[in-house]
C-alpha cells in the first residue's frame, strides 16, 4: 500500500526544513526523505556548518586574533592536529542534529532514510539502507537535494592527498603545503582557514579575477591581506595535471609551471545531486550542473506540483536564503500568502578574514549611472579595533548624492559577517546618511565604524539644500 501526504521534501537541509515545518504548520501531512544516517542536509554534515566551525577552531587554537598583540609567532597551542581541529566539529554537528530533529518532532513532521527516486510525477520510491523498497505519494514535493562536489574524471581525486571540498573535513593530517583549485567561496574560506594554521596555500584559478560579485576596492585589499601572509594567487592560471607523487601531488599549469605540494583541495564548483531522483520521470530537466530551473517567485518547477530550493537551484546558494525559498515554495504549494524577503539580502564568506557585503557595489552603481559618494572606515580607527589588536579591515559606504539614501556596505575584516546586519536593516527600510551621523553607538564598538565611513562620505558630499 502507498502511503500519502500532502507534501514530501526530498532532502532536510536548509530549504527542505524550513518548508517542511512551514508546512506543518498550516496543518499540512508532511514527509522529509534524507539519504543520509541523520538530518541535516550538506548544510550541517559537511558544508556551511563544519566550514564554519572549523574555521572558529582553527582562530582559536592558533591564537591568530591575538598576533596583532603578540607577534605571528604566538600560539594558543602549539603543534596542532588534525584530531584537535575534529574535535570541536563533532560536538557541534551533534548538536545541530539534535536541534533539527527536536524541531521536526515537534512539528509532527515525519522524517525517513533513504533514498528517494520518482516514478511517476506523484509517487517516489524510498531504498533503505537495508534495501527495503517502499513507496510514497503527495500532492505536492520539494526537491532540496543539495549539491555534491563537482568531480571531473581527470582528476585523480583519492581521498589522503588530492581531495574535494567534502573529503577536507577528512583530513588525518594538517599539511605543511597546499594548493586550492578554484578561487570561489568554498575555495577561498579553506584556503584562508588552512593559511591561518601556517599552511603555505597556493589558489590557482583559470579566470583573470575571483568573486566578481564582492566590491572590486574590497576584493582588492583582500587580496593585499592574502599576499602579505603569504598566500600565493596564481590568477588567470589553469591546471591541466594533477599527479600524485609518494605523499605529495603535483599540479601542472597550462603554462608548463609545475607546482609541488603536501595537499590538493580541487574546489572548483559543485553540481546538484540531481542524478539519481529520477526527474526523467516527471518530466523535469536539469543544467550541465545538475541544477533545477525554478520560477524566481514561487520556486515552483516546470511541472507545477513540484518546488525546487536551496543550492541545487544555484546562485546565491547560501543557507540564509535556502531557508526563505523554502518557506515561501511550502506557502505556495498551499495557497498561503508568503511575504517575500527584502530585495536586498547580506552575503557572507567566512574566510580569514570574514567579507560581507550588501546592496549595490561601486561597480554597479556606476553601470546605472548614480551619482554618488563613498566612505571609508578602518577598524584600526576604532577604539575597540585597538583594544583586540586589530589593524587590517574595512567598511566600505556607498550613498546617493541626489537623495543621500544608503546604496551598498562592504565590509572586509573581524566580525564582518556579523556587523552587516546594521547596514542591512538601514538599506531595506530606506534609511540615509543622517542616520549614521546623528546616531548613538555604544563605544567601544567595530559598529563605530558606521559612523566613521558616513562622515567620511559626509564630509565630501554637497550640503542639502534647505
């Protein structure tokens, strides 16, 4: 017999418990199917959360806030291993997973393991781990299946020395030399994190720039900050051979340069774990990636009772957005009214150090033809940058000359991910300069750096006529 409900997720991470608890909610049958041992998704078990951790654990026992006191020789322990950085990784995934699955319990949401495959538009097939095949109906489905590593054929990935941005979490040892293929986000934080231990990190990339969507200036003194610590950015170069050498790997370059190294993470993009949901059953198509084409409002897919969410839709791929095209796509499917997000939404990259941004860069203010005026500020300025040691990191403001409202922050540095939340809620409510400069901020803050950049922008903008 085949059980029914009104509404089955494919996959638990982000987009797919948001939905299926929004569901529940409104009084729904509600079903999450995960391949994996536990809830969670790519997101809690080997993306966003472990990256995120690890880079916490890694600033910590390194001592690296502290070098701006002490000297880059100082350490908060000395000889770290891989078991040491694991450590708080598992404490933190339990947790999470324990959060999720009391959530889902108290939603009534049922939850199952297994795999999922369609075989006609309305009925999917679960395989259990033990090869138990049952089936299961619904009125509607959420596909928030996640994406996997891409991992072309010609890379001799093996799991010890030449690695993808999954296997990382793996590593038994920290290496002494490393090479990243792939100068996008994931690329980027690993690289950063494994630099912060003191690892020589070379970034190879094809393309002539990286993270084309962050504030050039920003990226800019980024780049300065990578360099001064030693990272090399090798921009604009291809790696046309990986080969494994003993315990080591060489990376060959379009260029005939050669590259010896301890560690290759191949980190460059990932492909929706599409491949094996049977789609071709109900009529759904994928990109060369593996992702989903989705109306951009409702998320629902070409076949109308079917929604798609999270990264395996694409770009911006980030857990915070997953969860509200989930929430809006389970609204939706039930005829419920969603309120949909603010236009402008805060982006994120946990490297080292963080970089933040929202609303329009320099570059697309211009491609507009806004006329404007920018600020800066330097944590290095700020009294409570002084008291932590800190003497890297920006605020970059963006503001209209005609009206003064509040185009775009940029923030690269301590705490950026954190302090953008500010400058979004002023962004999305239409707030101006005045704001900045006329307000109280408690002192000593990094968030003084608001009010150092506006008066920075103040100071060379033309007076409001009266």
């Amino acid at each position: 017999m085949i059980q029914h409900f009104d509404f089955i997720v494919i996959g638990s991470g982000p987009a797919g418990r948001r939905a299926a608890i929004q569901a529940a909610k409104i009084d729904k049958s509600v079903l999450v199917i995960d391949k994996g041992r536990r809830v969670g998704g790519v997101s809690v078990h080997t993306g966003t959360i472990p990256s995120k951790t690890l880079r916490e654990t890694v600033l910590n026992l390194s001592g690296w806030r502290e070098r701006g006191f002490y000297g880059r020789a100082y350490r908060v322990k000395e000889n770290l291993t891989a078991k040491d950085l694991l450590n708080r990784l598992h404490i933190t995934l339990n947790h999470e997973v324990e959060v999720l699955e009391h959530q889902f319990n108290r939603n009534r949401v049922q939850t199952l393991h297994g795999t999922a495959c369609f075989v006609d538009p309305n009925t999917i097939e679960v395989t259990s781990e033990d090869d138990e095949v049952s089936q299961y109906s619904a009125d509607k489905f959420l596909l928030a299946v996640g994406t996997k590593p891409f991992r072309p054929d010609s890379i001799p990935f093996d799991g010890e020395v030449i690695l993808d941005s999954d296997q990382i979490l793996e590593l038994p040892n920290i290496p002494k030399s490393m090479v990243v293929i792939g100068a996008g986000v994931i690329g980027i934080e690993y690289a950063t994190i494994f630099s912060a231990l003191d690892v020589a990190v070379t970034v190879i990339e094809p393309r002539p720039t990286f993270l084309d969507f962050i504030d050039r200036e920003l990226i800019d003194v980024f780049t300065n900050l990578l360099r001064d610590r030693g990272v090399s950015m090798r921009l604009g170069a291809k790696a046309t051979e990986i080969h494994r050498r003993g315990n080591s790997a060489e990376v060959v370059l379009e260029d005939g340069r050669t590259v010896r190294t301890d560690l290759v993470l191949f980190a460059a993009g990932r492909m929706g774990t599409t491949d094996s949901i049977g789609l071709d059953k109900c009529g759904i198509e994928v990109d060369h990636r593996g992702r989903i084409t989705t109306d951009p409002q409702t998320f629902q897919c070409d076949v109308p009772h079917i929604y798609a969410a999270g990264d395996v839709i694409g770009f911006p791929s980030l857990a915070s957005t997953s969860m509200e095209q989930g929430r809006i796509a389970a609204c939706h499917a039930f005829g419920h009214a969603a309120h949909k997000p603010p236009e402008y939404f805060p982006y994120g990259i946990y490297s080292v150090p963080e970089i933040s941004t929202i609303g329009l860069t320099e570059e697309e203010v211009k491609e507009r033809g806004i006329p404007y005026e920018s600020g800066i500020a330097r944590f290095r300025e700020t009294s409570r940058g002084q008291i932590l040691g800190i003497d890297t990191g920006m605020m970059k403001m963006l503001f209209s000359l005609k009206t003064r409202r509040l185009l775009g922050v940029h923030i690269v540095g301590e705490g950026a991910t954190e302090l953008i939340h500010i400058g979004q809620a002023v962004l999305n409510l239409h707030g101006s300069l005045e704001y900045f400069v006329e307000n109280t901020f408690n002192y000593p803050t990094l968030a003084e750096a608001y009010k150092i950049a506006a008066l920075d922008a103040w100071n060379r903008m033309p007076a409001m006529a009266s």
